[in-house]
C-alpha cells in the first residue's frame, strides 16, 4: 500500500491538512448516503447525454463514463507551480512548431534529430515555410500529469492536436455542485466555469487581421459517430457558437463559408476537432468526407485561422516528448518546471537492448498511438503479451518508447460497499492565444477503477472525478 | 527537343453540382533538363486561378467555382524545351529535407523483400537503383490510366499497373532500401497513346543529386519526359486534385496534343 503516494493520506494515519474536510465527510457518511449519490449522479449524467463511443466495441456503441463522487483536491501552492510549468510548456512547445516549419534552429543545432521529424507521418511539408497567425500552433492543449509524491509534478504526454474531456472537467463541477452543496460550500473552490469565456476569448484573439469587430467563430465536429461528439455539442452550446460539419462550409476563392438560412455567411475562426488527415481533400486524404474541399488554401492565405493548426502534431509525438527538457532549455534559457518521465527511445540501441530486457518492468508505448491503444503495461501482461510486443519491438525499433512502470498517486474512490484508493492523473487544459496563455485551475481528473490498474483512460475502462483547486495552500 | 504543349482537360457532371474547388499542378518548373518559354494556365468558366508555390517547390494553381455547373474545362499550353540530362533533377527549388522522403511506406513488406532478393549484395547505390527499375519493369506490366492509384501491395500483387502505380512501387521498394525517393508526375511529349499523365520516381545520390527512374518504360527519363511535379506520394505531387458539393458523377477527359517539336538549337550545336 505504501509503495504509492496517496493524496489523502500520504501514508499516515492522518489526512493530510488538505483533505481534513473530506476525510471527516467520509467518516460521517453512511455507507447508503454516498450509494444513493453515486446512483443519482449516474442517472443525471444519463438523462444529459453525456456519453463516449468506444472504438471497436460494438455491444457498448456509447457509454457513459464512470463518475466519482469524492473529489481530488490540489492546494493553491500546488497549482501555483504546476501553472507556471504548464505555461512554460505551452510556450516552448509553440515556439518549437514555429521553429520546425520555419528555419528549423533546433535541428541544425543539433537538440532534436532531423529524421524523427520530418519522417513522421504527423510533419506537413504542406506548412513548410507558413507560420500560424500570431505563431500560436496549438492554441487548446491538454498537459496530462501525473503525482508520484507530495512534491513533483510529472508530464505524462502532450496533447496538442485536438486534446478532448474539457467537457467532463465543466460537467463534473455541476454534477458536485448539485450533488454535494454542503461539502462544496465547506471548501473554497477555485471556479472553472469561466473556461468558455476563456477558449472563446483566446479564439477571437487569433482572428485574421482582416477581420472587423466580431469575427464569425464555429466548431467544426466530424459528426456524431465521433466519440468526443457530446463534446463538441457542449462546447458550441457554451461558446454560443455555430457546430457545423464539413459539408456545411464552402470555400469560395480562398474564403471559407458558411451555408446559413440566410445565404452564405463568412467564417474567421474555425475550431476544429476533426484530424489534419481529413481537413481538406484536397491536400491530405482524398476520401475525406469529413473536411472541407479548400481549407487549407483558405487558411495558408490568411483568411481563416485554425485551432489546433495543422501539423501541431509533430510536437506531441511521443519521441519528441523525451527531448521536452531540452526543447524548453533551447527556446527559453530555462530548465523545464514539470519533470518528464524517464523515457528509453527504443531508436537508440542501447536503449532498446535495456527495454527488450526488461519488458516485464517497463511500459512499452507506440509513438503515434493514443488513448491507450497498442501499449503494453509490463507487470499486468501476459507471457504471451510479451512475446508479441518483443517482435513488435524487433521489427520497427522507432515506432516505440518505453517508461518505468509509474507508481501513480491514488485518490479515494467510492464504490458499492466502501471506499478504495484509485489511482489518477489529471488533465488540465492550457489556452494560448495572442495575448498570453489562460488555464482555468483545475481539470479533468481520471481514475483507474480496477483495483491496481494504471492505465486511466476512459477507452479502457477508466472514470472520472471533479479536481478541486482550493483558495488554501496544501502546506 | 523543343515541343508545343497543349493539354485539355476537360471534366463533365451527370447532374449540375453546387459547387467544385480545384488544385492542379500542371505548370512545369524550369531546371537544368528544362527551359519553359512560355506556359498559359486556363480554366473555363473563367474563374480566378491563383497560382502559388506548395510545401514542394512544385508551381500549384487553385480555383474554385460556384454552381450549377455541367462542365469545367482546363487548359494548359505552352512552349517547352527539354533536354537528356540521364535523369538528373537539378536545379530545383528543394524545399524539403532528404528525411521526408524515406518515410517507410505502407504495407510495403513484400516489395521491400523482393528489393531485397533481386539486389542480392549490391553495394553500388546507382547501380541498385538500376537494378530495381530494371526488375520492376521486368515484373510489373505497364497498363496505361489515369485512375486514381491503388494502394502499392495490390499493384504488386496484381502484376499490372498504370506508370503512377508502378512509379509509387519504384518509391516503396528504394525507401526500403534506405534512399530518399519521391514520386514524379508529368507528360511525355512523345505522343504516346493510352493515358494524358506520366509518372516516374526519383532517387537521392549523394554528389549527383535527384536522378529520374522510370520502371513503367525501363530507363531514366529523356527529353521526352516534362516534369510537372513531384511529392511524398502521388497524392502530393497529382496534376489535379478536384472535389464538388452534391452527388453528381464526375467524367474526366484528357486531350494531350504535342506538336512542332523540332531540334533544339543546342543539339543542333552539339
């Protein structure tokens, strides 16, 4: 039990000063009381819709992911240092993207290899020599982290595509609100209900110079097979902003369009959560239904800003994640705030005879996968898992990274009958725009619900809890 | 040889669509194989074409029309004078490092084994390039088109491909030999009927610099070859990329006439 760093205990038979309120609540709580909330809580989320597609699970098409009732509470001193680390993150990892589709300093410098750029698959030669308006590249990323102990931070993976679940972090804080008035009231919660106003402040930011006054913002959703759709939905409703489809826009002589019941209406900032590959037809995927047929005309001609750009990807490939350290050192002359995670590159051999040696150990990740598909978590896989994975490692050494198996923190968890640590990582959300960087304190905090797994991701069976940022310092 | 170009290409709705964008990259860029004289894009109905430089180098027209609309109509013509550089691509405006054009490609195991096994222990690189030309035109029958390009595994298991098809085998099967290769589109001014588009690979030697192969013919490009443009992959580097709004069928017709093609006044010299 004490090989993890619990949040609410640390090990002691105390809580730690933070959670003195909460541990009292869970002591005084009949067993029913946080039975029938957690039941209340399910039939809420149901009755809102907020559901989640599995890929490749066809009896569960949409699910509901799993809701905790106990919140996850982080001091104001905590988030104060992890801020300032997201900040600096965000910052370098924008200024990277600028570099690589500019005059690619840090390849010539030597920091980052050439090759494991310009050979993945996310690199755009179509953004070479193009910088993104006010050379902000990924304007919503989400920082996934992780605690190990009471003091370090670490980053998990960046995000800088089209990181989903912000929707959780606001619909979980209702569900408490509403749910556990007394409890909230107890403490002083940072608020995060003004990231809306945020993400739309930051899009309008980011407008064409072109644009007068009020630029024409939308949400562009592949549709409502796509897991994250709710998402979408959510955020247009409480952006006050138009959710369209690719088959909506037309693109007129470099200009985008929207078809409206009033005629054609044009667009400035589109926000967009379908993938560089189906943008637009006409540069990547041919048989993209999904995008629009010149968009990226439009946007390599100024007239229309995307948000994420496109090829921000390139910055989030999980090998160029174990050069972060020093990305942040080259751009900014600063030594990086959050830890990153002891990595091997499976590219360099040395590393690669290390991993093959201690697969039981380790955990193995594809550098292009997410959402915890095709990883292999060493110490929970089979003889056989471990076989297939070592061929896997053997035929395409670069295709792989590997991480000590992480003693996540653990939180405590309510189910049926009791109340259990889970383990958790915390994903929270960093806008930039023209006029700085914006987080809202908090975010989205996942749950490994299974007893002793690690893997959270809400794909493979992981939940949710609301993250409590509190006016009070943890120490 | 010196060779009036004029291509037309001209594309027909089963039902008039709302609308139609349009990239295409038929003006050929000038290098050390190639004068362009003069060279006219045109799109009928007229619209605006704006021209600009890809992530390539490759010179991109794009347009876009408003419907209904039955018909589009492009042209493009001019003046060229092409000369036998064995293949040698100099002079162009290389905007890409040699890396991305090693990017291994797709479901490519069985042609990187039969690389592999005709190269035997070849250590030239110029000569293995050769060799695998040499053994993909021998393998691969040269089936004229200007369809849409199948993925590389079922071309090589098929035996038959257009030259976009077996120009993109010639790129997988050099990348997994570990040398840059990229995909060549263009015309061949020799009048050959079949299909309006050539296509060809290209391949990276150190000191000698981009060299064309052409597997679909069997030997480096000639004078009779006019680059267009090159790419990653075919998609990259197509003559023309078109997408429209409804549901109507699209039917494309080419019409490539090469004409006066006298000697250069340089051969002539020589």
């Amino acid at each position: 039990m004490s090989q993890f760093f619990d949040e609410m205990t640390n090990g002691a038979t105390e809580p730690r000063p933070l959670y003195d309120r909460i541990a009292e609540w869970l002591r005084v709580s009949p067993p029913a009381l946080l039975d029938s909330r957690r039941e209340q809580a399910e039939i809420l989320f149901r009755k809102i819709g907020i559901t989640f597609a599995v890929y490749g699970d066809k009896e569960a098409a949409e699910r509901l992911i799993p809701f905790d009732i106990i919140p996850r509470l982080l001091g104001r001193d905590e988030w104060t240092r992890l801020e300032a680390g997201l900040i600096q993150r965000v910052k370098a990892l924008n200024m990277f993207l600028t570099d690589i589709y500019g005059r690619q300093d840090i390849l010539r410098a030597g920091i980052v290899p050439s090759d494991l750029i310009f050979r993945n698959e996310c690199y755009r030669p179509e953004m070479q020599g193009h910088s993104a308006p006010h050379d902000i590249w990924t304007h919503i990323a989400g920082i996934d982290i992780v605690r190990i102990d009471e003091e370090d931070f670490y980053v998990l993976e960046d995000n800088c595509r089209t990181p989903s679940g912000v929707s959780y972090m606001l619909e979980d804080r209702e569900m408490m609100m509403r749910l556990l008035p007394g409890l909230f009231s107890q403490h002083a919660v940072l608020p995060v209900d003004n990231y809306p106003d945020n993400l739309l402040a930051s899009l309008r930011s980011v407008a064409p110079p072109h644009c007068p006054g009020d630029p024409c913002i939308i949400i562009l959703t592949p549709g409502q097979f796509n897991s994250a759709y709710y998402e979408h939905s959510f955020l247009a409703d409480k952006l006050g902003v138009e959710l369209v489809e690719g088959r909506d826009l037309t693109v007129r002589d470099d200009v985008v369009y929207m078809r409206t019941t009033e005629g054609l209406k044009r667009v400035d900032v589109i926000y967009r959560r379908v993938d560089d590959d189906f943008l637009d037809p006409l540069v990547f995927r041919p048989d993209s239904a999904l995008g629009v047929a010149g968009l990226m005309g439009a946007y390599l001609a100024g007239n229309v800003t995307l948000a994420n750009a496109p090829g921000a990807g390139v910055a989030d490939d999980k090998a160029v994640y174990t050069y972060m350290p020093d990305i942040i050192r080259f751009y900014l002359g600063e030594e990086a705030k959050l830890k990153n995670v002891r990595t091997w590159r499976c590219r360099e051999p040395d590393s690669l005879k290390y991993v093959l040696e201690h697969l039981s150990e380790l955990v193995v990740k594809e550098v292009n996968g997410s959402g915890g598909y095709g990883m292999l978590v060493g110490p929970h896989a089979s003889k056989e898992q471990i076989e297939t994975f070592r061929q896997k490692l053997l035929s395409d050494p670069d295709g792989f990274i590997a991480q000590p198996t992480l003693s996540l923190s653990t939180c405590p968890t309510s189910f049926p009958g009791g109340v259990a640590p889970r383990h958790v990582d915390l994903r929270p959300f960093v806008l930039s725009s023209a006029d700085g960087a914006r987080i809202v304190p908090g975010g989205l905090t996942r749950v490994a619900l299974k007893e002793g797994s690690l893997v959270v991701n809400s794909s493979q069976g992981g939940g949710t809890k609301d993250t409590w940022v509190l006016a009070t310092n943890a120490k | 040889m010196r060779a009036r170009v004029s291509l037309q290409i001209e594309a027909s709705y089963s039902e008039p669509t709302r609308s139609a964008n349009q990239v295409l990259r038929l003006t050929p860029r000038p290098f050390d194989g190639l004068h362009v004289l003069d060279w006219f894009v045109g799109v009928e109905p007229v619209a605006t074409l704006r021209r600009s430089e890809d992530g390539f180098g490759n010179i991109v027209h794009s347009c876009s029309h408003a419907g209904p609309l039955e018909k589009i109509v492009i042209t493009a013509e001019g003046l060229v004078e092409t000369q036998d550089v064995a293949g040698v691509a100099r002079g162009l405006n290389e905007k890409q490092p040699l890396d991305l054009f090693l990017r291994p490609h797709e479901d490519a195991e069985e042609i990187a084994a039969f690389a592999a096994k005709e190269l035997g222990g070849e250590k030239d690189r110029l000569s293995r390039l050769h060799l695998l030309m040499a053994a993909l035109h021998e393998k691969l029958n040269h089936a004229p088109s200007d369809a849409a390009p199948r993925p590389v595994a079922d071309v090589f298991a098929d035996g038959e491909g257009s030259a976009r098809e077996i120009a993109q085998v010639l790129v997988a099967a050099m990348r997994a030999q570990d040398i840059p290769a990229r995909f060549v589109s263009g015309l061949l001014l020799d009048g050959a009927e079949g299909a309006a588009f050539h296509a060809w690979a290209e391949a990276y030697i150190d000191d000698i610099g981009w060299i064309g192969f052409d597997a679909a013919l069997g030997f480096c490009p000639r004078d009779t070859h006019l680059r267009l443009a090159h790419g990653v992959g075919f998609f990259g580097a197509a003559p023309r990329r078109a997408a429209i709004s409804g549901y109507a069928e699209e039917k494309v017709e080419k019409r490539l006439t090469i004409s006066a093609a006298r000697q250069a006044s340089w051969q002539i010299q020589q």
